[in-house]
C-alpha cells in the first residue's frame, strides 16, 4: 500500500482551529495523532506518518498554536501552554469522532503528550515519547534567563532560505532532503525575502517558562496505555530509564548516535516503534 499526499486542513480545537496535515487510513485502525516539539511544524513528521499511513493507520500531525499554520492562533491570557496544547488535542480528537488514538510527542511534544495521556487515559491507546517527556527540565536549568541565554531563536537577520538550507544540509548529511525542507518550514518566508520563526520570542520564552514548571516524572504513574520512549544515543541510568520503569507499560528503544530530531534522522525506525502501539 502507497499512502497518499497529505490534505493540508484545519481542524476545530473548541473555539479555534488548527493547521494540520492528514493521511486517511483503514477504518478499523487506531489513529496517531502526531505532536512537534518547541519552534517546529506538523511537516516533520511527513516522512514517519507516510510510513504509518502506508500500512494503513489514519494520521493527523497538527500544528499546535503559534506553530506553522497555527501561528497566528492566540494563547488564553495567563494561561500554561503545555496544559492549553493538551487540551487542544484532546478538542481534536473530539472534533475528529476519535474515540482512542495513538499519541506521538516529540521533545516539548512528548511533554504535552504525557500531559493528555494522564489526564485523559480513555482517549490514548498508546503513547510513544520521541526523545523527550521525561526530563524535569528545571534539573538542568537554574532559571528562565539562563535557559534563553542558550535556547533564544537564533538572529536570521541577513539570512535567506537558501543559505539556512545550506546550514541545515551540512549540520545533517544524513537527513533526507524532505526532513530538510519539512525543518525549514519553521520559519515565515515574508516578501521581502526575509524570514522570522512562525513561533514568536514572547511565545517562545513563555513556552520554556511552561516546560521549567513541568514535571513529567509526576505524570508517569497516571498512564495507563502501552508506551515507548525512543531516546537519542544510549542513555546511562537516569531520567530516561526511570522513565521507562515507571510507565506501567514502557519499551525503551535507544539510538546510539542517534540525533534529537530522531523522527527525521531516521523515520523508518520511529515508525516502526510507533506501528506497534494501538
């Protein structure tokens, strides 16, 4: 089976709607809903759900507010982001008559993804974490000041697409050029030729701010679904093996060399992990 291009549509999260791409799939299969981590779109996730849809799972990859074609999508006045996406997806699995599906996160995502795991385990019929979901960020940063220090967009004055393909091409040899073109997409092209990252500095930093209050860890025990963590590299004992033994139901997959955008580096695999849930 060939899976068909993706349907760029918009999907009703109670009183907004979000940007999305959507492969159809068998009727009696359990849909995957997709998540991107932090400053990322719905488009990298292409090459893993072509693979999922490809063998018949319906599949949404949403772009969750402030994101691609959610960018311009607002946040709720003093609201915690990571607690505003959950529930966003929980709204879209409603919107989408799904009554379970699968629950794919990536970093950020993975975050997000554990959140609605916990607090709606009717819903998810499994869950895989993609290299994030189970560190307590504040462990590893003092505060948010130090965190943007090092995690702030990077100045794209004087840059065009072309010349960030290049860097982004020679930083990942190994990536196909379809996980290229799918990471520039983070970024608003403008007609002047300028470009700027659809997620805003102020979201951005409100966002990290939501991910130093997280505690995933706290969230573990409330899962009830079959999971998998897929971890870049190979993890010494720590909070990705911790992770793995609370989850009541968890595989570890690790990927020595392995890069933190693992479902572009190596699609196949995370697919693979992904086909066994549900």
């Amino acid at each position: 089976m060939v899976a068909r291009a993706p349907a760029s549509v918009a999907v009703p999260a109670g009183k907004v709607m979000l940007g999305a791409r959507h492969w159809p799939g068998a009727a009696a299969s359990v849909p995957a809903l997709l998540v991107h981590g932090l400053a990322s779109n719905a488009r990298v996730w292409d090459g893993v759900a072509a693979l999922l849809a490809a063998a018949g799972r319906e599949v949404l990859a949403v772009d969750l507010r402030g994101h691609g074609g959610s960018a311009a999508v607002p946040d709720p006045p003093g609201s915690d982001p990571i607690l505003v996406a959950a529930r966003d997806l929980a709204w879209v699995c409603a919107s989408l008559r799904w009554s379970r599906a699968v629950l794919v996160g990536h970093s950020w995502g993975g975050n997000i993804a554990l959140q609605l795991a916990a607090d709606c385990p009717d819903l998810v019929a499994g869950l895989a974490l993609v290299d994030g979901g189970w560190q307590h960020e504040s462990d590893r940063w003092g505060d948010l000041d130090t965190v943007w220090r090092t995690k702030a967009p990077p100045d794209l004055t004087g840059w065009d697409l072309d010349g960030v393909r290049e860097v982004l091409t020679g930083a990942h040899p190994d990536w196909p050029g379809q996980a290229v073109e799918a990471t520039l997409a983070n970024l608003e092209q403008r007609p002047d030729g300028t470009l700027r990252p659809w997620l805003t500095p102020e979201r951005h930093r409100a966002r990290w701010a939501s991910l130093l209050d997280h505690r995933p860890r706290e969230l573990h025990r409330r899962v009830r679904c079959t999971a998998v963590l897929l971890a870049a590299g190979d993890p010494p004992d720590g909070p990705t093996r911790q992770a793995a033994s609370a989850l009541p139901d968890a595989e570890l997959v690790t990927f020595p060399g392995g890069e933190h955008d693992l479902h572009l580096q190596f699609p196949d695999r995370v697919a693979a992990a992904i086909a066994r849930l549900g």
